[in-house]
C-alpha cells in the first residue's frame, strides 16, 4: 500500500510539472513527447497496474475465505460426497480424453493406409473427431490434388523420349530434303 501512495504522489507530482511548464506546441496543433510525459504516462500506468493487482489480491482472498467457510460448514458426510464427486468427474474427463485419443489414433492409421502423408493423415483424424466437414473435405482435397500430380510425375517419368526423325545419321543429310534441292 506505501507503494501505491508513493506512485501516486509521483503521479501527481508529474502532473503538476506537466501544468506549470506548458511545452509549445507543434504546427499540427499536437504537443511534442517529452521525457516529463513520458515519465507520466508511465507512472499513470504502473498506478493503474497496482490498483488492479491490488484488487485481484483482494479478490482472490475474498474467493479462498469464501470457500474455507463452505468447507467448514459442511459435514463431513457432504464432504465425502463432494470429494467423491470430484473424482468422478476426474475420471470421466480422462476417459473422454482417452477415447478422443483413440479415436484419433485410428481415424490417422485409416488415412495413412490410404496413402496420405503424416502431415496431411494428422490434420485429417482431428477434423474428423472434431467434426469438422469443412476441413476434413479441404484436406481430402489437398491430398488428390498432391497424388495426381505424383501420378502425373511419374507417369511422365515412363513416357518415352519422343524422336526427332534424325536419329544416329544427323550428320548426313536428309534424302528427304536433299530430293528437293535436286529438283526431283
């Protein structure tokens, strides 16, 4: 709290300075930075900082005294039943993850028999546990997009080299053409 005092002080100390040397302004009507407003500035927000820790602080203890008094007046029988209750939900949370775990798991392996990526095959499983259509379709599309182009690629790859007509004789001239200079 003597902090908080002290900032403000400061604050207004700042302030009081800021009033009494009236810096000029500039040709667009704004006042130049100076290191006093600056200096400002900061002190406002580091008051402002410890107001609001200060205020979470208190509500926090607020929120711990609260709860210590609703443990205190519950039975031990009430006690019981909400710690047992706590598990529960505990163990059905984990068992929620766990069976998303799986689920995502084998949703991947079905896409990586199909030939997908790692990459593609993750983004994949998690759109389809998350139910996301959109995503699951855009993924499906990237995926045939990237294996015709591999198909492509290597079918392009068994194509034979198309020929030219000349062959091993290029250095010998085309009877072809040599009849047209001939006049045949």
């Amino acid at each position: 709290m003597a902090e908080d005092v002290r900032v403000q002080e400061t604050v207004e100390q700042e302030e009081t300075k800021g009033q009494a040397a009236e810096p000029d302004k500039k040709e667009d009507g704004t006042e130049p930075i100076t290191l006093e407003s600056v200096m400002a500035e900061l002190a406002k927000a580091k008051a402002e900082s410890a107001k609001n820790k200060a205020a979470l602080d208190k509500a926090l203890h607020s929120n711990g005294e609260l709860t210590k008094q609703l443990r205190a007046k519950m039975t031990a029988s009430e006690q019981e039943e909400e710690a047992k209750r706590l598990a529960e939900e505990a163990q059905a949370n984990r068992i929620k993850e766990l069976e998303d775990f799986q689920r995502r798991t084998n949703a991947k392996e079905r896409y990586l028999q199909l030939g997908m990526a790692v990459d593609l095959a993750k983004e994949a499983a998690e759109a389809e546990v998350a139910g996301d259509m959109d995503a699951l379709t855009s993924v499906y599309k990237r995926y045939n997009e990237a294996s015709m182009k591999a198909f492509k690629d290597e079918w392009m790859k068994t194509r034979p080299v198309p020929e030219s007509g000349r062959g091993e004789n290029a250095d010998k001239e085309d009877p072809f053409l040599a009849g047209f200079r001939k006049g045949y």
